[in-house]
C-alpha cells in the first residue's frame, strides 16, 4: 500500500504508542512545552496539531478548557478515547482557515507540527486571529540545526528547504517530510503575523530519563534536538508601533 508522506492516518496508532513513552516526546518535548504554558487553571487553550491527545491531557489536568484539532482522523480517533468528552476536537487542516471566532483563545499550544507547513504566514495569521490580544502561542519546532545532524550533503542554512526521511514504527516504516528554516525566519514569520517574541528555549531532557535511555539521554543533553518558541499576541492598538 503506498502510503503519502506525513499521512497519519496510516500509521496512529504505532506512533501514539510511541510517543506516549519516548524519550524525545515524553522525557523532553511535552515537559517543556507545559512547563512554558505555566499555569494554565481557566485558560482557553487551542492544541494545534493535537495527534492523539497526550498534550490536551495534561492540559486539561492542569485546569484549561482545551480544545483540539488535528488534520488526521485516525488520530483524533485515539484523542477522543484517551480525553472522552471533556475536550471539543474537529478535523482542521493548519492550512486552511480555522473554524473559530477573532479572539476565541487565551493561548494556543502548537506541539510540532509546524515544522510540516512550507509557508508559516496564512497559518501564523489564523493563529493570532483566533487569540486574544495579548495571548501565548507556544511553539515546539525541530530544531533547524538537526539537519546537520541527518542531512548529506549539508543543507544551505539561510535557506527554506525541505528533506524527506523514513519512520520506522512498531515494523511500519512511512514516508516524511519536514521543512526547515534559519532562526531568523521563524522570528520574522512571527513578528509579520502581530506576534511579539517572549521566551526561547532550547531545555535540557528531564533527568528521570537518564537512567531510562541511558544511550540517548546524553546525545539528547548536548545536541540540540527541539526549540520551543512563546510569542505574545499584540493588541492591535500596538501594531502600528510594532
């Protein structure tokens, strides 16, 4: 069966149980990414790009009211069995305009998934539309410097490009493509589409995981592997000083 790159639908439940336990996803990425959402008790949250939930879940615990969207059905499947009905989730595809009022969210929670957009601009818009003035979108990207790590030949820096690859889950191998972008693009991106830079980070892995992958945890601890991004907002009355 031939299976189209970055087509979840083929392949939700290998990776939902991949990432439930992994060492980059749940001893790394979520850590960081709640741990720059802070407190969250009351805020209305959009998880963009929500997969089959784990992030909304925690979440949710943690006191929001969260609503998720993902472009993949098989794995809004999963999110709906593991979240029940306590969290509203649609099929939204982040290139296509948001099924949300101006305005509807505290904060949006974007957990590696932009890195598959070639243009960020239509969907950073949409993002900043639907959020209130002065509130979070918090980002996970892969870091632009992994394809250093991965790519031969060295790809140009300053360049937007992609590359493809192979993931292998549970004997399933499927076709992927990211694209990468220089630092610079990624804050331009956000600053074009009204949002003002808060918070960079490039965390270090929780040190429970050490003894859990004791190969990995030291590669995952000195070779940048996910950069986290909070931008604001700006209330439109500040734009035209922006």
């Amino acid at each position: 069966m031939d299976v189209r790159p970055n087509d979840y639908d083929g392949f939700a439940e290998a990776y939902a149980a991949e990432n439930e336990n992994s060492l980059v996803n749940a001893y790394y990425e979520r850590p960081a990414m709640l741990a720059l959402t802070g407190d969250v008790a009351g805020h209305h949250i959009l998880d963009a790009g929500c997969g089959s939930g784990p992030l909304a879940a925690a979440l949710r615990d943690r006191g929001a009211v969260v609503t998720g969207i993902d472009s993949s059905v098989e794995m809004l499947a999963l999110a709906r069995r593991r979240l029940g009905e306590d969290v509203a989730l649609q099929v939204v595809d982040l290139r296509d305009p948001l099924p949300f009022g101006d305005e509807t969210f505290d904060d949006v929670a974007a957990s590696l998934v932009l890195h598959y957009l070639e243009d960020w601009g239509p969907t950073l818009a949409e993002l900043r539309r639907v959020l209130k003035p002065g509130g979070r979108l918090i980002v996970s990207v892969e870091h632009p410097v992994i394809a250093y790590i991965i790519q031969e030949p060295w790809p140009n820096y300053l360049a937007t490009n992609s590359y493809s690859f192979h993931w292998t889950f549970d004997g399933q191998t499927v076709p992927m493509t990211f694209w990468r972008r220089p630092l610079h693009a990624m804050t331009d991106a956000f600053a074009s589409a009204g949002f003002r830079l808060s918070r960079i980070s490039e965390p270090q892995p929780d040190p429970a995981a050490r003894e859990l992958f004791p190969n990995d945890f030291e590669a995952l601890s000195t070779q940048p592997n996910v950069l986290f991004f909070v931008v604001e907002a700006v209330p439109p009355s500040l734009l035209a000083t922006f």
